[in-house]
C-alpha cells in the first residue's frame, strides 16, 4: 500500500499518476473522510485531555476532604463521549484503510501510457524468430496422435483448463523445472525455498492479491479461517518476510521456488483456451528478491536478466517489453514482460514477469530491515520473476524444436537431464 502520510500530503500528485494505470482515486470521499477523521481526532484528543486533567482533581479533593462524586460523575460522563468518539474514528480510519488497500501502486516515470498490450514498449530482442522449410505445428497438433499431451483425460479426471502429460514429455516438463532452478542456485546465488501451496488471508493480502482480486482466486472451504490455493509463488515465499525485520547482513535476499500455481482465470473465458497457454493449474519457478530501497532498480534490471538467461541457455527467441500503465499489475511500479517466440502460432507470447513493487508489498506485510546507519526498521523493497512459467517453456521448446517429420529435438542443456535423450517422437 501507498505510504499513508504521502497519499495524504500529496494527493494531487497520487491521483494524476495512477491514471497512467487507468485508475480514477475516488478523491471526493477520501478528502471527506480525511477531513472528518481530523476532527474527530482533535475532539478525541481534547477529551482524554479533559479526562486526564478532571481524575486528578478527584486526587486533590479527596486529599483535601471535599466531596468527589460530582468529580466522579463528570470524569464517567466524557468516558462516555470519549467512548463514542473513538467509535466514530474507528469506523472512519476503517473506511480510510478500504480506500488505501485498493489503491494500486503509482507507477514509475519511466512506465509508458497506454490502455492494453498493444501499448507496451519494445525494450530489446534476442533471437530471430524460428523459421522452417515446412508449415510449423502449434504444440496441440504435435502432440495429437502421441497423447503424451492430454486435455481430454485431465477434463475428466478434473474440469476443462487442465492437461496432463505423459513418457517422455512429463519427463522434459520436469527437466525444465530442474534446469531452472539449478541455473539460479549454481549461478546467480538464489537460495532454493520450499513453501505451502496453500495461504492464509494475510498473506494474499500482503502481496495485494487481496481485496481486490479474490475472484481470481481458488479459495478452500474451511470453517476455521480462510485459506487460499496459491495463485504463484510469489505470495508464500514474498510472506517469508511479514513482520520481520532483517539485519542488513541480511539484505538482499533471493529466493528461487518451484510450485504449482492455481488460478480462476474470472473473466478470461473463451481466452487462449486452445491446450496449454492459459491453465487452471501450471508450474512455476519464482524469484523473489528482498533489497535495500537504493538498490531496487538494479536488481529489477538483474533479476530480468536472470530469466532471460534461461530463455538464451534453452536457444527461445524472446523479446523484452515494458509494461504501459494499463498492462501494469495492481502492485507494480514497474514490470517487464519476456515474451517467447512461438512460430505454431506465428507470434510472441508472455513468459515471464518481471516486477519491481518498492515498498508497496513491504508496507503491507510490514517487511523491514535495520538500517545500520540510523539503527532504526525501515521497509524493503521487494521484486519478484518468474524463470520460467514451466508450461509455456515448454510450449516453446516444442514448437522451436519440432521437425518435419513431427519430432521434437530436445536442447542440448536439457539432455543430461533427460538421460541422454536427443529426440522425443511424437
């Protein structure tokens, strides 16, 4: 959430930047609820005052003899009135904190404007587009007569959006997710974390998939609280540092996670429903990074660069894109996009994000450092990517490595993984 004494003092400037995200601050109501809370502060304020100042005069009194029930009577009656003061501003700073947790993060000056995709920023590319001397399949058609891709047993065993896979392939999908973490623990220092698949409100709520976004959500019924199939990784392993404060020995932290990820995918029916691009349930490896505020916007641009490494060591033409204003996630101040190359559909497709949230999810979950200069908590900022979004990985590595006789060569970095095989037949 937006620094709360910024938002009050800098309205204007909040309002104008977040209509680059679309978003219209219902600026009415706060500056109402704003300007009642004050008064009802003041009035609190002055009453505890007032009470303070009338019990000690009970002390004096009855040292003195006098009769303190008058004392004894006015003191209970501003109780009363300060009872109900505390009520009225109760209410109003709850009406505050709904209007200041659905407040999207105000992006930064270098995030482009725009309304939708077609809007993002080319930033740079990597590769030419795979091209064959026969007509490119799509992952569906290649894996057609094989069934070693199955929509058809995942929907009865399940619902439609899920796949299941089989042989060779179920074993090239695990070797990914293998390499990928392999290639971010060996080599750029990430620590590989194991989380629960399954939260809790707070922790949703931290990384700002709560309020806002419960519909996305799949959530569990429980009579006890609620709980929540993780939609990434990134909100349990983000959550290791709620209401933690780390030495500076500490800082920065990186975090490399494998899960599988559950998503409603509401409002996206009739949406890439063709095999694999847009699944109920899919894998993922996660980055999360945890950093000195000074030092986010470096580490966005080297966290980018660690997925895209994977992109170049798997040969995936790729391109990198700068998310406009209306692309942008509720919680991002700033996000590149890596879209694969994927010559079945003739297109690129996202593959991974890559978010820098500076002290937007901090503030909500109340992760902290010690500043050794200051000795005093201040709040992280944190970064998350995904390196990469397994399914489509592998997606891409079927239709940039297909041949013309319906085969697929397996990248020479997978094959020790896959014990030396070289060709999957399909």
């Amino acid at each position: 959430m937006l620094d709360p004494r910024f938002l009050r003092t800098e309205l204007e400037t909040v309002t104008e930047r977040l209509k680059v995200k679309n978003f219209d601050l219902d600026v009415a109501r706060f500056e109402s609820l704003e300007t009642r809370r004050k008064e009802v502060q003041v009035a609190t304020e002055a009453l505890q005052a007032e009470r303070n100042t009338r019990s000690k005069s009970i002390g004096k009194a009855k040292a003195n003899g006098e009769d303190i029930e008058p004392l004894k009577s006015a003191v209970a009656e501003i109780g009363d009135q300060l009872n109900k003061q505390q009520e009225e501003l109760r209410k109003i700073q709850a009406e505050l904190d709904e209007i200041s947790w659905s407040i999207p993060n105000i992006p930064d000056a270098s995030v482009p404007t725009g309304t939708d995709e077609s809007d993002n920023e080319l930033v740079r590319s990597w590769g030419d587009p795979t091209n064959f001397t026969f007509d490119a399949k799509d992952h569906v058609d290649l894996t057609s007569e094989s069934k070693l891709l199955d929509i058809e047993v995942a929907v009865k065993i399940a619902h439609s959006r899920f796949m299941s896979l089989r042989g060779p392939l179920a074993r090239l999908h695990r070797a990914l997710i293998q390499f990928m973490v392999d290639v971010h623990v060996q080599e750029h220092d990430y620590e590989e974390v194991y989380v629960p698949y399954i939260v809790n409100d707070e922790s949703l709520r931290g990384t700002g998939q709560l309020p806002k976004f419960e519909a996305d959500l799949f959530k569990i019924q429980n009579e006890e609280r609620d709980l929540y199939l993780i939609p990434t990784a990134e909100v349990p392993v983000t959550n290791i540092a709620r209401n933690e404060i780390f030495p500076a020995s500490d800082i920065p932290k990186r975090f490399v996670c494998h899960s599988p990820c559950f998503r409603s995918e509401a409002g996206s029916y009739g949406k890439d429903t063709r095999g694999m691009i847009r699944q109920h349930q899919f894998e993922k490896v996660e980055l999360v990074q945890m950093v000195r505020p000074e030092d986010s916007w470096d580490a966005l641009e080297a966290l980018t660069g660690h997925a895209e490494n994977i992109l170049q060591k798997l040969g995936l033409p790729y391109r990198v894109m700068n998310l406009c204003g209306g692309d942008l996630g509720f919680s991002a101040a700033k996000t590149y996009d890596l879209e694969v190359w994927l010559p079945g559909q003739g297109q690129y497709r996202e593959i991974s994000s890559c978010s820098n949230f500076l002290d937007f999810q901090a503030r909500r979950m109340q992760a902290r450092w010690r500043n050794p200069d200051s000795g005093k908590p201040e709040l992280l900022h944190t970064l998350n990517g995904s390196a990469l979004a397994v399914g489509r990985t592998l997606i891409a590595v079927l239709e940039n490595y297909q041949q013309a006789d319906g085969s697929v060569q397996i990248p020479q970095i997978l094959q020790s993984y896959m014990g030396g095989l070289t060709v999957i037949d399909l």
